[in-house]
C-alpha cells in the first residue's frame, strides 16, 4: 500500500509511520519503505540514516538488493524499515535514463518479498511530496492507495490531479492499483471547517474513507524526535488511540476481503 498525496504536511508520514507501528504491535509483520529523501520515516522508526548509510536509493538507482539495505526497529520485532537518505534528492533525475525506470522498486521488491521465509502482512511506501518518478515508482510497486486527507483549508485541491494520475499510472503500468482507502487526519473536531471537509470526503468516497479519524494531537508531532511512533511513546493519548482503531479498520478489511475471495 503506498501513502500518497502530492501535498506537503498532510500526515503520509506520520500515517505510513504509526499505522506500521499499530500493525506490527498486533502481530503482523510489516514493512516501510521511505521513498521521500527527506528520511522523516526512517527518523521516526529510529532507521538509520546518514548519509552513507545503505538506503532505498543504492536499490532503485544502484543495483543493491532490498534485503541488504533493510534495518529492523528498534520498537517492534515484525516491524521493518528501508530507509532513504539524501542521496535520493537526486534519484529523480538518475532515473530518467535507466531501463524500466517506473519499475525498478517493484522488481527490488518482488525479489525481496519472494525471499522471505516468513511472508510479510503489510508493506507500506511513505511518498514524497510530488507526482514524480519515485511516486510513480510506488504506483507501480503497490495495490492499493491510501491518501491521507488533512481536514483543513484547500484539502481537497488536487486530489483530482492525484486521482487523474493513479487512473493513468492504472491503465499504463500497473492494472492492479486502487485507492483503497481514505484516513482524516489532523482533525479538529471544534471546526467547523473540518466537519465539512470530512463530510465532502465521505461523500465522494463513501467506501474508502475509514470511519476513524485522526485528531490534531501533540503527543502525534512530539514522537518522531524521540525515533518512535506514538504508540510508542504515548500509548494511551488520543492520536496513539485513533491510529490503533485505524489500523484495525485496515486489518479487519483485510481478512473480509479475504474470506470473500476464498467463499467465492
Ligand atoms: P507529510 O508526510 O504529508 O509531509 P507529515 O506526516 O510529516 O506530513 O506531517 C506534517 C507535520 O504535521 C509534522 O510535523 C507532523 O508531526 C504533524 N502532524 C501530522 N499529523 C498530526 C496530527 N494528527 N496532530 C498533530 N500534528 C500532526
Ligand atoms: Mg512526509
């Protein structure tokens, strides 16, 4: 599943980061690939990450395998981490000329997956900031799109860009992809601004988005100094206790999806 929205600030990070976390503490296994060179993901989940440390860029540009670059957390035994370091700032660029450029992160992982004894639940791509070739990269590696919405000012400008995007990557690259799901996040239930924004969302996405919301939370934007999610650091405040009904929303949909495939 990858985390996108072209938009800056709205909690792909922060969601990529504590639904692994609240996923891994229930038992399954669970993979985060950072694919913004910024690193806020691997800062979070305490990855190493300087600047010559062995990252998801020597994967996608070099021809390192994923599981020699792949660090455990710290936190959580079934939690996993391919971090980014600066050098990825440049793998826009590098990636124009290489073969099967849109498609370099799906193969690293396919191999990497299909070498685990123990097969991962989850695998998460937390996205920078643009529609450029590392978004396109997790397009094409992922199932499923998780767009994270912040229930403010301008939240829903360029979603049609992004939706337009992942229809073409659909139809082009990857005839798998969907938007699976949609998470509030950064709620303010006091507003009324983010009572219209959620309720414009769940209109136009009455499947996707998950019944939980994730409310503006301190405790939320604290924990990535101390490397670790919130579930981590504040189990019991309200921000830990969203993202944990999150991703059992996610965990639950996922065992009906299956139930439904093998009854039919
Ligand atoms: P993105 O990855 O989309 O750029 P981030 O996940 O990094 O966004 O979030 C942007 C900023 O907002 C970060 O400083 C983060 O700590 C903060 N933040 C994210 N979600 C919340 C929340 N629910 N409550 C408070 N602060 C949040
Ligand atoms: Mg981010």
């Amino acid at each position: 599943m990858t985390i996108s929205n072209q938009k800056g600030g709205v909690g792909k990070t922060t969601t990529t980061v504590n639904l692994a976390a609240a996923l891994a503490k229930s038992g399954a296994r669970v993979l985060v690939i950072d694919l913004d060179p910024q690193g806020n993901a691997s800062t979070a989940l305490g990855a190493e990450h300087r600047e010559e440390t062995p990252s998801v860029y020597d994967v996608i540009v070099g021809d390192k395998a994923m599981a020699d670059v792949v660090q455990k957390s710290p936190e959580f035994d079934t939690l996993f981490c391919v971090p980014a370091t600066i050098h990825l700032a440049g793998a826009e660029i590098e990636l124009v000329s290489l073969v099967a450029r849109e498609q370099r992160l799906r193969r690293a992982l396919d191999i990497f997956l299909d070498a685990q004894e123990i097969p991962f639940h989850y695998v998460f791509i937390d996205c920078p900031p643009s529609l450029g070739l590392l978004t396109i990269n997790a397009f094409v590696a992922a199932r499923e799109v998780l767009i994270p919405i912040q229930c403010e000012y301008y939240a829903l400008e360029g979603l049609s860009q992004l939706l337009k995007n992942i229809q073409l990557i659909e139809q082009h690259l990857n005839p798998e992809l969907r938007v699976s799901t949609i998470l509030l996040t950064m709620f303010d239930q006091r507003t009324n601004l983010a009572q219209e924004v959620a309720s414009e969302v769940r209109e136009h996405f009455p499947q996707q988005t998950l019944k939980t919301v994730i409310p503006r939370s301190v405790r939320i934007s604290e924990a990535p100094s101390y490397g670790q999610s919130v579930i981590e650091y504040d189990e019991m405040s309200s921000g830990s206790l969203a993202y944990l009904e999150a991703a059992a929303e996610i965990g639950h949909r996922g065992i009906r999806r299956e139930v439904a495939t093998n009854g039919s």
